[in-house]
C-alpha cells in the first residue's frame, strides 16, 4: 500500500468498482478489518509482553469493552449514513486535510522528519 492511502477507502472504492453497492462495499471493508485489528492488537501485546502483568488484565478487558462499544457505534452510524448519503463529504475532508498537510510542511510550521 501507499502510506497515507486509506485501507478502508481502497476497499470500499474497489468493492464498487466492482460492482458492490456503497454500504455492501462499506459492509466489506469493515468485516476485512476485524481479522486485520485483532492481528495488530495481538501482535502489539506479543511485543510488549515483558511490560504487561497480570494486574493491567482489568485495564486491558475495561478498555476492549470501551474500545467495542465506541466502534460499533460508529460503524452503525456510518452504515446507516452510506446507506442514504455518497461519500463525497469524506473526500472534500481527505482533500482539505492533505492540502492543510502540505502547506504546513511547505511553510516549514512543522517538520514532518523524522
């Protein structure tokens, strides 16, 4: 992938692209990136094993359940949007936000180096 190019978005463009409905598309994207979520969140525990004990368990489960219910309402917030509005209000933002980025790193406000 592109750095900076949405997972979501090149999903859910290519799922249209063949053919899918926006919110049959939008449904698509999100189900690939449960098994994609869970990889990174247990991939990230794996490596941050010798940090982690046995009293952050509760933190850990208080946050996933946070974390769960957060996401599940946004998604149906979005599913129910797609399903009756276009995506165009999302690319305006993606445009704005990449000009806003570039101008800042042209202006020399912020250094973007690492």
């Amino acid at each position: 992938m592109v750095p900076g190019t949405s997972r979501s978005g090149a999903t859910i463009i290519g799922g249209m692209f063949l053919g899918l409905s926006r919110k049959a598309a939008t449904d698509f994207s999100f189900f690939l990136a449960i098994p994609t979520l869970i990889g990174a969140g247990v991939y990230s525990l794996y490596k941050e094993r010798a940090l982690l004990s046995t009293a952050d368990i509760p933190l850990f489960a208080v946050g996933l359940v946070f974390s769960f219910i957060s996401a599940w309402l946004c998604v149906r917030w979005l599913l129910r949007y797609i399903s009756s509005n276009s995506f165009v209000p999302f690319a305006y933002y993606r445009i704005a936000f990449g000009v806003i980025v570039l101008l800042t790193a042209w202006s020399g406000l912020v250094s973007w180096a690492e």
